[in-house]
C-alpha cells in the first residue's frame, strides 16, 4: 500500500554521482503517493556530469519521477547549482511539469516558499571554480566512504559518513550552516511566508527560527548521498523521511527491466545523453 502524501520534498539527489543512492530512492518513490512533488534541487549532477556514468537506477529515478507526472502527481523542478545549466529553460510547463528557480504554494492557508539555496552562498557566487573544486574532492570521499562502508558491512560493523563527520567537526562549515539557515528566516519573515523549504547544505531539518522581525518553520530536505532523507507533509503537518532499508523487502527492490515507462533501456539511455546532455553542458 502506498502513502499518499499531499506534499513531497526532495533535493541533492546528484543524479550521475558516483555517491548516488539512486537504487534507495527508486525503493522510496515507488511506496509514496504524493499530490505534489517538488525536486529542490541538485537532482541532475551536471558540474560532475559525465557520459560515462549514468547507471540504470539513475535513470529508473528519472523514469519514476516521470511516472508520477503522467498518473497526476503536479511535479515541480526548482533548479540548483549543480544543474544551473537548466536556469536558461526556465519557465518551463509541461503538462504536470514545471521547471522554475524557486516556488510559492499555498498549504492549507499558509505560504511555504521554496528555492535551493545556492543564491545565499558567497563561495558559489563568488569563486565558482573553488566551489567545483570542493564539489570535486567531496565526491573524492563520497567514493572512498563508499568502499570503505563495504568493508565495514562484510565485518558487521555499522556504516559511517566521513563527509558528515567532517562538515559537522569543522567550526567554520558549522557557522556556516548556522548564518545560511538564519538567512533564509529572515527573508521568508520579510516576505510574510510560514515556511521557508531549501535544499543545498545536505542537512535535514525542521524547526522554528526566531528573527527580530517574527518566527517562520525553517525546513531542509537533505540528500541522498549521506542522510537519504525527505520532506513529507500531510494533514498540516510536516516530518523528515530517513530511508531504512529494512522497510523495503525484495518486492520493493527496483524492477529495471519494467521501470523504463515501457521503453527500452538502450533506447531512453541513447535519447538522454545524446538528446538531452548536450544541452546541459
């Protein structure tokens, strides 16, 4: 049985990483419901992006979210900075698809505002190529965190996050985190919104930030490279999702032979990074 949910968040799912969860979220998308779905995002990697590397389970999350749209689930794209190449698209309907950069919807009689984030960013908006660089050896430990979580899981040990544990051991990435989430407050608060809804930091959250000018419900959705975690709201109420494998049997275990919309693998794989790469890059 599915959930059905009225609002569904995802951002930072770094669709052609190596870092990636793409198989746990296929597992994840295929056991919701949601009435509104909203990608905030970071979910196409183009700065890491390579023709290479583009496995059957990032494209069974392209053709999940695909799937939604064409059962009437409103999708809505918000561009990040790791697809910033998709802002020149935008606006963009299509049928129950839309790309923009940023969001207003109304949630029973409150105004939630949705963007990535990046804007707020100096390194990105200032030093572009350092920020890459940093994108570069993160992903450097994303692959070596990988390969090292295999060997702890043949030893029966629990999984780790050497990226997590660094960002959350560094005083400057804290304060960091601490100044972007405090901004996003108080411009929501000028603009009269209730919910302020980013992406970008990789760090989920949900809480109530005071500002000299009033309070506003400040919400992160994650990632799926580190926490696996979504935002679901239903009944006026929001929560944070965290993926747990053991919630998932063998029937949930993505089907790629059927998860292409019909079409085959070969077929869609030609038609996305020839078709549709080009132009992102």
């Amino acid at each position: 049985m599915k959930k059905n949910l009225d609002v569904l968040v995802l951002s930072d799912v770094h669709l052609g990483t190596y870092g990636c969860h793409a198989e746990e979220l296929v597992n994840y998308l295929k056991s919701v419901n949601p009435k509104v779905l909203v990608l905030n995002g970071d979910i196409i990697d183009v700065w890491q992006f390579k023709k290479s590397y583009f496995p059957r389970p990032h494209l069974a999350v392209i053709s999940q979210i695909l799937k939604m749209a064409s059962k009437g689930s409103k999708v809505y794209y918000l561009t990040g900075n790791h697809d910033e190449m998709l802002r020149k698209f935008v606006p963009l309907h299509f049928g129950n698809f839309v790309m923009d950069n940023k969001l207003v919807l109304d949630l029973d009689g409150k105004k939630a505002w949705f963007f990535h984030g990046d804007v707020f960013d100096n390194s990105i908006s200032g030093a572009k190529w350092l920020a890459k660089l940093g994108g570069f050896g993160y992903d450097i430990l994303v692959v070596f965190n990988l390969f090292t979580n295999k060997i702890l899981k043949k030893l029966g040990r629990p999984k780790i996050s050497l990226s997590k544990k660094v960002k959350d051991s560094v005083k400057r990435a804290v304060k960091h985190v601490n100044d972007f989430e405090n901004l996003a407050a108080e411009l929501a608060v000028e603009k009269s919104y209730d919910y302020v809804v980013m992406g970008h930091i990789h760090k989920p959250q949900i809480r109530t930030i005071e500002t000299p000018k009033g309070n506003v419900l400040y919400l992160n959705s994650g990632d799926w490279i580190e926490n696996l975690t979504a935002l679901e709201y239903v009944d006026k109420k929001w929560s944070i999702y965290q993926y747990n494998e053991n919630d998932f049997d063998e029937l949930m275990k993505p089907d790629h032979s059927s998860e292409m919309l019909d079409m085959n693998h070969n077929l869609l794989l030609k038609t996305f990074l020839e078709d549709v790469t080009p132009s992102l890059i």
